[in-house]
C-alpha cells in the first residue's frame, strides 16, 4: 500500500473525477511515465496520490524523454528496435493571462518510429528528431502529426551511422558529423542541413561531440575541446563554439541538462564532479565538487535556482545554480555503487509540482521527498525495478464539461 498522503490539491481533480467540474476550476495535475529497467513496461502513475493509472506494454525496455509541451512521452527502446509514444493525456491551451488544462486519460497512440539502434530524441517548439545509431539518416516530424495518428516523417541523411544527435528547427536540423575514419567512434562536429539533407553554411569542429540540451532559446552539444551553442535568430540556425575556461583542471562534459526557467546547463566533469555553464557570462563555467560519485542528475523545472544530484552514497543533494554550491542533502536509499556496468539498474531523478521522486529498482518503489523540506515524505510500491522516469503537469483552468481522470489498470499494446 502506498504511504504517499493525499493532498489537497487532488481535491480539484477528484471532482473533475466525478464530472461537471464548475465553471473556471483551478486544477492541479502531475503525472510520473516510469520504465522498468528489464521489462517491456511503462507505468503511469498520479503524482498527486500515488495512484497507477496504467501500464502499458511495448517491444522492450525503454528510456524515457518527454515533449517540451508534456502532451508526449516518447519510450526509445534501443533493444528492440522502435520507439512508441504514449500521449500524457495532460494538455494545455495558452490563453495569455491563464492556461486551460484538459485531464484524460493516458494512452499509447499507434505511431511508431522504427530503425536499428534508436538513441536520442530531441524536441523543441513542437518539432522532433529522432536519432538512431544503426542508420544512416535522422527522423523529423512534428510532435501534432503524431497525436493526429500521422506516421509524417522526414528521412535525413547523416552520412553513416554513428552514435550522434540531431536537433530540429523550422526547416532545417543540426545533426552530428560522423568520424571519416572510423564511425564507431565519437562525432568531429556538427552541421546545419535542410530538410533534403543539404548542407548549409560551414561545418563546426566539435572533436568527441557526445552530450546535449536545450536551455532558453539556445541549444548546446558537448565536446572535448567546449560547447556547441545553436540558435536560430533568422532563417538557418547558427553554431558557435564556446570553448572551455582555462581556469577549469583538464577533462571534459559528455552530459547534459539544460536549466528551466534560467538559461543555464550543467554537465557532468569527471565522475564526482559538476560543471555549472552560462553561456552569457564572461567566465561561463563554474566547478562544483561532489562528496562522492555521481549517479544522476536533473533540474528543478517549478523552482528554477535548484538542481538535484543523486550520488553513490545513496544521498539526493539540492543544488544552488545562483550560487554554484550544494545547499542541502539527504539520505534516500542504500548506497547504490558507480562500479560495475553502466547501465546497471540506479535511481534516477524527476520533480512534479512540491514534490521529487527518486526511484528506488532495487526495492521496487520510488522516494517521495517533499521539494520545499527537502525531506522524505512517502513511497510509491512499484512492481519490478522502477528505472527511468519523467513527470508531465502543471495547472491550468477547467471550463466546465467533463474531463476524464480515470484510475485504472489497463494493460496497452504496443502497434
């Protein structure tokens, strides 16, 4: 049985449950997409009360990226070969002054993207690349297409395949350039192409390119020698390389995250180490020192200064970005060793609303620490091994009629 209390702000929904919500109610909604890391599932399961509302079944096991919009999860699902894409069921309309949520419930849709090795997929306004290691082309389309049940994608050329990334934007993308002698190994740089593969402007050098995300309006990929800043200002996106500080010991990023309400990024810089980088400043990277190895890592999209890092100890540290300094700590789980294989099963991190969850695969459940305390407040049982996970939510107004927000436990297919 689930420990997680039930707050009051679940009590918006459970009307909205009942039906015939009141005209402009104020509803609160959060959901967790969380992957078993052996089993072809993807569980989702209310934030707000620790309730699974479903889980859905696909081809293997899957890491988990969410659409800037949070109407999409997609499951990338490198083992088998595909990637399926589960609609939230978490929808909201811009109104300027306030936002209209729509709450229903969360389904696996009957698009599916196919090709060897499937490996980073980044969005951004409403656009998708696909990327897959085994191809030598890159997959476009939009995020709409897909909940319109539209398979509308464009094939673009990356030269051969290789363990890259491609970034979209209106008409064009920024995909990695492939090593000439051996492809096996890290990208050179990266290139801006239109949609038939063209190339556009002159390539940017970016030796061992492996790491990326977006922050603000600007878009980075990591390499040894700095960072690949992309914007797109007129027509063709722009690259411009901000190489590191000398001020920083010898190493290098090879992931990403890109802070949520600041223009920030923090990579990793050797296994118990962070680096703070904002591109606009004069000296852009800051060092900040773990206690020990770092497991994982994610920002605070609701509090904007934090980020959250999750190390081998079995400690969640809350991080001050303003400051660059670890501000708070707490013991989670048991120690969960960086030794052994990369991919062995270890928590990972995401915040909904007051809330940060850290799952927990080897005692199948997840953490629930109240974000504002920074203190544990509850546990979610989850059968298996409870791996990657994300969170979609916000709150919005509901102008009356009837908005499904179904508790229930139906398995899905995947197509």
């Amino acid at each position: 049985m689930n420990k997680l209390a039930l707050p009051l702000a679940i009590s918006a929904i459970l009307s909205v449950m009942a039906g015939g919500a009141v005209a402009d109610d104020n509803v609160n909604a959060w959901r967790l997409f969380v992957a078993d890391h052996d089993k072809p599932t993807v569980k989702v399961i209310d934030a707000l009360d620790g309730d699974t509302l479903n889980t859905f079944t696909v081809k293997g096991p899957a890491s988990l990226s969410r659409s800037e919009s949070g109407a999409t999860v997609f499951a990338i699902q490198g083992s088998a070969n595909t990637v399926s894409v589960i609609g939230s069921g978490i929808a909201f309309h811009d109104h300027g002054d306030h936002a209209d949520i729509d709450v229903d419930p969360p389904k696996l849709l009957s698009v599916t993207f196919d090709g060897k090795k499937p490996g980073h997929f980044v969005e951004r306004q409403g656009k998708v690349a696909q990327w897959f290691d085994g191809e030598s082309h890159a997959l476009f389309f939009s995020e709409q297409a897909v909940l319109d049940g539209k398979k509308d994608a464009k094939s673009v050329s990356v030269v051969a395949a290789h363990h890259g990334v491609a970034v979209p934007y209106d008409g064009y993308g920024v995909v990695s350039i492939p090593n000439p002698e051996d492809a096996s190994k890290r990208p050179i740089g990266a290139r801006v192409v239109d949609m038939a593969g063209k190339k556009v402007g002159n390539d940017v050098a970016c030796a061992g390119l492996h790491g990326s995300a977006g922050s603000g309006d600007t878009y980075a990929l990591a390499c040894s020698t700095g960072l690949l800043l992309i914007t797109q200002k007129n027509a063709a996106p722009e690259i411009k390389h901000l190489p590191y500080s000398a001020s920083l010991p010898e190493g290098s990023a090879s992931t990403l995250i890109g802070g949520k309400g600041m223009q920030y990024f923090i990579g990793n810089y050797g296994p118990d180490r962070l680096v703070l980088i904002d591109p606009t400043e004069a000296d852009s990277f800051r060092l900040v020192q773990l206690p020990v190895r770092r497991v994982h890592f994610a920002v605070d999209p609701v509090r904007s200064k934090f980020a959250y890092v999750f190390t081998e100890d079995g400690k969640l540290h809350q991080m001050d970005v303003i400051k660059g300094e670890i501000t708070k700590s707490v013991r989670v789980t048991e120690p969960y060793s960086m030794d052994g294989h990369w991919n062995d099963p270890r928590p990972r991190i995401a915040v909904a609303d007051d809330k940060i969850f850290v799952t927990d695969p080897l005692k199948s459940k997840i953490h629930v620490l109240d974000a504002v305390a920074f203190k544990e407040s509850g546990e979610i049982s989850v059968e298996g091994r409870p791996f990657n996970i994300v969170a979609v939510g916000g709150s919005g107004k509901v102008h009356g009629g009837e908005h499904g927000h179904e508790h229930h436990n139906e398995e899905g297919k995947a197509h």
